[in-house]
C-alpha cells in the first residue's frame, strides 16, 4: 500500500484494541485535519461495534486480517495488550501500513529490535504512544531547556503514583488471569514508559549506568500470583554528566505524577495533574526577608502558571488528551512529509534495553528474564 502522496489526501486510519485508551486515540484522531478513522477492531466484536458507535465509526471488525484486507488503511493504531502487538504489528507492515504502537512496545527489547527492524525493511513509519510525552508541561519544558533558563541539566526526577484501588488496579486485582500478571515486568511494564520517557530525552548516553530496586509493599490477601505483584519501583539512572531517580509508587497519596529538572542555573518542577510549570530560582534578597519573599515568589509562579491554563481552557485548547493529540498530528505529518516520527525507533530501543535491564534487576533469580544485548 503507498502512502498518500499529496498532503492534501486523507489518511486511513484503523485502530486494532477496543479497551479504554482507545476512546482517546479516536476522539483525537476525530480532531486532526487529514486523517479518519476507517474502522476498529477487536476480538470482542461487540467492544469494537460499540466503539465504532460511540464515535461514528463506519466499520467494525473481529479480525484483523479482514480488516486489513478490506479496509487498506494507511495507519494502523495497535492499543492491544502488550503480548499480541509484535504480531499485530507484523501484518500491518506486512501489509503496508504505518504503525503507531501503544506502551509497553512488545514484551522485551529482543521484540522490540524485531519490530524496528521489520518497519524499516518495510519503508513504513513506526512510533509509540507515550501519553504524556507531548503534554503542554513536556513541551514548556523543552522551551525552557533550549533557551538555557535551566542552565546545564544535572539531575532529573521523575515520579509516577498509581492507584490499585482506581478503575485499572481493581480490574489487574479481580483476577489471577488478567494479562498484566503475565508480563515479564508486570504492573511496572505496562506503566514505568511513563517515567522513563521523560528521562531519556535529558540522558545521551545508550547504555546509561542502571539501579532498580522493586518490592511488594501491599499485604499478600490472595493466596496466587497476585500477590507477586511488585507494587513500589524506584530507578537510579546516571549518564556520564546528567544522572536521573525514577519513582514508581501505589501507596503514596495523593496519586500524582511529577518531574524536576535540576540545572546549574534553575530548577523547574513540572506536574503533570494540574498541568502547571514552575521555577524555584531560590530567594534573591537576604537573610530571613529572602526566605519569606521566596515563598510568595513561588505563589506567584503557580498563578502565573494556572492563569496560562485558565487562559487556554477559555479559548477549547485544555485537553486531557492534550499530548496525544499533538503525538498524533506529528506523526502524521512525518507520513506526509517523510520526516522522522515524533519518538523515532532508536528511543524506543533505548527505552525497551533499560526496561529490560530494570526487569532483570528486580525479577528472582531462575525467572528467565531477557539479557537484552546491545543496540
């Protein structure tokens, strides 16, 4: 199948997975000028119809195959769980789509080697879904990183709460046989993409030095693989100049997701949930009045910062789905244009090796856990 070869043609688009996260990937997609969504598709033809009429979808589908046959999209989304996406996403390249893959890539960075090699054999586009890699904050972040406000990076912070107790813990929790017990690295796997890709933007290096520590901090109710669950991860990262410490947490409330980037002139501190950006430049008067105003300085930042979302939610721009949508738009438009994908294969690479050397940390031993080589 051929690319569309005038920007101006529309763009096929198939997403193969019904669950939640694809009501984000439609509703957005449904926003970008260029692009419609063809048909969905997933193995419980009802969660695909009822999809496909939520959004207006034309088509739906219970198998892939057909779909492709059928269909002939231009870009394939794959929001299935983690096992079945390196041979989903085979057949699509196989038969000429582009590919957007959701997190975790595949099961283990041999797969994910597999994958990239695959798309660029096939002359098609591949990226991955990072949710949060394109929010408003992630892009603050990167103005303020080139325009030197932060000086030279040091240290990065990233932290990811989870609540076991919210809509997609209890489903993990209901039941022995829910797909995330099968995962090599478990709860983590499906979502430490999430800590880890804020981090290697800041870090060169490949093949950083890597530290995991994981334990189960719940208390064992289930007598199965349930409470094997790891529930607390902390990462230690560290480049030759740039170090990083990732935080995983279940239990820490409120339930929040932050990053910090220390640098020699500023340290920003960006949070995710309430989508604001902030400097700590410290106090610029002395002694004890210095201390004091610093507290009202950083006050005035946060309304600063709120303002500029109160400002974009009175002009429709405040968007959950805010960063997903940008991820999208961008990807598309290295279809059209032949540029690189927004998150290019070698990140995803070099995400996939440090999950790996993560999972082998943290795993027993006798587990089987993947060695991962190198790329």
């Amino acid at each position: 199948m051929a690319s569309p070869s005038s920007k101006s043609q529309e763009l096929r688009v198939a997403i193969v997975g019904c669950g939640q996260i694809a009501d984000g990937h439609v509703s957005e997609i449904q926003k970008i000028a260029g692009a419609e969504v063809v048909a969905v598709c997933d193995l419980e033809r009802l969660m695909a119809e009822q999809l496909a009429v939520r959004y207006g979808v034309a088509s739906f589908y219970d198998d892939f195959t057909e779909m492709l046959r059928r269909e002939q999209p231009d870009v394939v989304h794959i929001a299935t769980p983690p096992a079945s996406h390196l041979p989903l996403a085979l057949e699509a390249l196989a038969a000429g789509c582009h590919l957007l893959v959701e997190k975790p890539f595949t099961l283990d960075y041999a797969d994910s080697v597999k994958l990239v090699d695959a798309a660029e054999q096939a002359g098609r586009k591949l990226t991955i879904s990072h949710t949060y890699h394109f929010d408003p904050p992630a892009e603050e972040l990167r103005r303020l990183v080139a325009a030197g406000t932060l000086g030279e990076l040091v240290h990065l912070e990233s932290f990811y709460g989870y609540n076991l107790n919210g809509p997609f813990g209890k489903v993990i929790l209901a039941s022995p046989d829910h797909w995330v017990h099968r995962l090599p690295g478990k709860l983590f796997q499906n979502n430490i993409n999430h800590l880890l890709c804020k981090v290697t933007e800041f870090i060169p290096e490949d093949r950083p030095e890597i530290q995991a520590w994981g334990w189960c901090r719940a208390e064992h109710q289930f007598g199965d693989v349930r409470d094997q669950l790891l529930d607390e991860l902390r990462v230690m990262i560290r480049g030759e100049k740039v170090s990083a410490y990732a935080t995983f947490s279940s239990h820490i409330q409120p339930v929040t997701q932050f990053f910090r980037a220390y640098g020699t002139r500023n340290i920003a501190h960006l949070d995710f949930n309430s989508r604001t950006v902030t400097l700590e430049p410290g106090p610029t008067l002395p002694a004890a009045i210095g201390r004091l105003a610093a507290g009202f300085g950083q006050a005035w930042r946060y309304a600063r910062s709120a303002g500029r979302n109160a400002g974009a939610f009175a002009r429709s721009e405040y968007h959950f789905f805010a960063g997903l949508n940008l991820l999208f738009t961008r990807f598309y438009a290295s279809i059209r244009d032949g540029g690189p994908p927004p998150i290019t294969p070698h990140e995803i690479l070099r995400i996939a090796w440090m999950m790996d050397r993560i999972f082998e940390q943290i795993s027993p031993p006798g587990s089987g856990q993947p060695d991962g080589g190198a790329r």
